[in-house]
C-alpha cells in the first residue's frame, strides 16, 4: 500500500485484526451489539464444539477471549491461497500467451495502460505479488456521484481536509463480478464507469454533484477523450481479470477450488502489518499454545461465521 490510510474503502483498519472484527459489529453489516452476543453466536455454530475442544473451557467460557481467537482464526484464513489464485486469463496473457486475449480486449489493454491512464493507479505489473495486483492501493477522489450522507472518506480518520472525499483504489481483479461499484455503489455498470472516466467534466449534468469537490483530482480523469470504441475495448477488457476458479463453480460449491501450486501470504514471506491484536484485552501473549490453537483452527474451511 502506497502512503497513508490502511484497508477499507477509506483506510479504517490499521491490519487485517481489525478489518475482520468490523463487519460484524457494523450497523451496515451484521450490526451485533458487542462481543457477548458474538461470542454467543460462535458457541451455537455448527463448528463450536470444533473451536472448544481446539481452544479449552477456560478460553470458550470467556467472551472477550473466544471473540479474539477467532478474529485471529480470520485473520489466518485470508492469508490462505483461496483469496489469490490469479489465475485469469490477463495472467496468461502477461507470461507470454498472446492468444488469451481476444481482439477486442488487446486494444483495451493498450488503452487501458496508455490514454485511458488506467494503469497509473491499477498496476499491471508485480509488485509485492508474483502476479500484479492491479492496484497500487493509493487514495484519490474521483468526484464520484454523492449518495445519500456524505462520507468523508480517508480524510474522515486522518482529519487532514486534503483527504476528504478520498478512497483506496481496489484491485480490478474479478471486477465483472462485483457491480455496482464505486465505493458507494453509485455507478451500476462497467459501461457506465468507462464513461465516467471518461467524460465526467464534460457531462456534469449527467452525473451530479460531489461529496466534496475541493479535493477531487482533475488531473488524471474526466475528459480523456477516448473513443466509443476505446471505451468499449475498456469494458471488454474487464472480464479479462475474472480468475478461472471462479468461473467453474458449481452451485453448492462453498468456496472455489485453489489451483495447484499457489503459495499463502505466509509462504510469500510477505509482510502484511499484523499487530492491533497484541491491543486487544483478551491478547494472551506470544505463548506456543496460542499458534497450537491458531493452527488447529486454521486448518479448516469451515470458520466461517
């Protein structure tokens, strides 16, 4: 991640320990009351008595200790190869198989790395990652269309006023999948986001006003001057960056299946900021017992909440 802010849209969690605690307590999400009732949710699961017999009575008796254990369990889980299989046919493209991509989506990616200027910010090119991420994980204001309350964004925990309006720039992998987007959910359609790329400031009406327009960059966005056709080649290009293991999930399926040979963040030795949950009260210290029951939990896809 380039600069400030940390995960979220508008950079609220400092690590992946506090990103994974959010949802739950959330008044968007699941919106539980505190961790007692958290805690009693874990015991009723169908993988409780799993999570008792790994952590002991005393840990499961506990709400703020069971509550920590699986925030950390969580937190585990993402470090999984499940979250970063790349195996899209952009990868294949980028090691040298010309033939992954259709027409269409070779002169999108021409656009998308050159005059639409895509590339300044969704890197197409490794980084931290063998793969690229299609993202530099920066901050900007695109001057999205407001909806409903104004969200101040990053500059809502920095308080700098140059951050107002400010959010992470996503990886685009997978981004046919996920509409609406925006972090607002304000532009239903890739179509639609290709355009407002494109024309935003030549067709303000079209898309309204701002949350804050004091900060919006109109630097890199906004009249682009693409073509009908250049925008169209952007699109298709989107469903270049849909992972394979995706695409071949069956209904019933939980979770997609990890092609062979993908490492964990773990074996990448890569360095993601992992230190929020020593603040926790319940943080048992750097015990062996506490990487016994990490692991034993950890093992299994069915953590799920």
């Amino acid at each position: 991640m380039l600069g400030k802010g940390g995960l979220f849209h508008d950079g609220r969690a400092r690590d992946q320990f506090e990103q994974v605690q959010r949802p739950f307590f959330d008044k968007n999400e699941m919106n539980l009351p505190d961790e007692a009732t958290f805690a009693s949710l874990l015991r009723e699961s169908a993988y409780g008595k799993r999570m008792r017999e790994a952590l002991g009575e005393a840990v499961w008796k506990n709400d703020a200790q069971l509550s920590y254990h699986a925030y950390r369990a969580l937190v585990e889980f993402l470090k999984g190869p499940l979250f970063r299989p790349f195996d899209a046919r952009i990868d294949d493209y980028l090691d040298g198989d010309v033939s992954a991509l259709s027409e269409a989506e070779k002169r999108g990616l021409t656009v998308f790395k050159e005059a639409g200027k895509c590339a300044d910010c969704h890197f197409v090119v490794p980084n931290s990652w063998a793969k690229p991420l299609l993202s530099d994980y920066g901050y900007d204001n695109l001057g999205v269309p407001s909806r409903r309350a104004k969200d101040p964004g990053l500059g809502g925990h920095t308080k700098d006023a140059d951050d107002l309006g400010k959010f992470r720039a996503p990886s685009l992998r997978n981004v046919a999948l996920t509409s609406p987007y925006m972090h607002n959910g304000a532009i239903a359609t890739l179509q639609e986001v290709m355009e407002f790329y494109n024309k935003r400031y030549l067709e303000q009406e079209r898309w309204g006003a701002t949350d804050y327009p004091q900060t919006v960059n109109h630097e890199d966005m906004g009249d682009l001057k693409l073509t009908e056709q250049q925008v169209s080649d952007l699109v298709a290009l989107m469903d270049a960056f849909t992972d394979r293991s995706l695409l071949s999930m069956r209904p019933g399926d939980r979770f997609p299946a990890v092609p062979v040979g993908v490492p964990t963040t773990t074996e990448k030795r890569l360095h993601f900021p992992d230190w929020t949950h020593r603040l926790h009260p319940a943080f048992p210290g750097d015990a062996p017992k506490v990487e016994r029951v990490e692991g034993t939990l950890l093992n299994s896809s069915s953590l799920r909440p």
